[in-house]
C-alpha cells in the first residue's frame, strides 16, 4: 500500500510558475507508475500527467503540454510536477495518484490508479 502526500500549492499570478510535490510512503514506490490529475469547482477530475515507474514513459494532457513537467526521484520517493506559464483555467485542486498495473503506455484514466492523495490547491489569479 501506498500513502501520498502533496504539498505545493498555493495562489500564484498567472504567467507564473509552481512546483508540486507528492511524497509516497512504502518501501515499493519505484514499482508504481505516477499520474497527476486536476479538478477545477464544477468539472469533472481531469488527467495532466503521467511518468511510468522507471521515468522512461512521460504523458502529457494536451492543454499542459510544453508547459508542465513530471518528474520523479525515487531515492525520495517524490513525484514532482513543474508548472510553468500558469493560466486562471489553471486554477484546481491538484492530486497525485499511483497505479500498478501491467503494460507499457500512458495510463490516463482514473480508474486505472489505486492509491490518491489528498489534493493541494492551485489557484492563479489573472
């Protein structure tokens, strides 16, 4: 079992940059592939990012392509996302999740990670 902590958040300008970090429990993190979803009030959870267990598979939703940046250090058990040129449709409650299981592609669907954390909150005013 896996326990994740994100810490990070907060209210930025937009054009501005954040970085938000999600610390795993557990001896088997660098077994899990990484995702970041987001939820902004009234939407549905969307996907941002995805990296696999080893970093050598990295997914980005298109509306953060070019701009956001997973990244992960399992020496820390960490998962990282870099958020650069933040927008105000930016603005949502940020989760980080690990997943298990089997296959060797972006995994993009909420359903297919086990374990979430509590969400930290991004908010970028215009």
């Amino acid at each position: 079992q896996v326990q994740l902590v994100e810490s990070g958040g907060g209210l930025v300008q937009a054009g501005g940059s954040q970085r938000l970090s999600c610390a795993g429990s557990g001896r088997t993190f660098n077994a899990y592939y990484m995702g970041w979803f987001r939820q902004a009030p009234g939407k549905e959870r969307e996907f941002v990012a995805h990296i696999s267990a080893s970093a050598g598979n990295i997914y980005y939703s298109d509306f953060v392509k070019g701009r956001f940046t997973i990244s992960r250090d399992n020496a820390k058990n960490t998962v990282y996302l870099q958020m650069n040129s933040l927008k105000p449709d930016d603005t949502a409650v940020y989760y980080c999740a690990a997943g298990a299981s089997s296959g060797l592609r972006a995994f993009t669907r909420s359903h297919e990670y086990d374990y979430w954390g509590q969400g930290t909150q991004v908010t970028v005013s215009s």
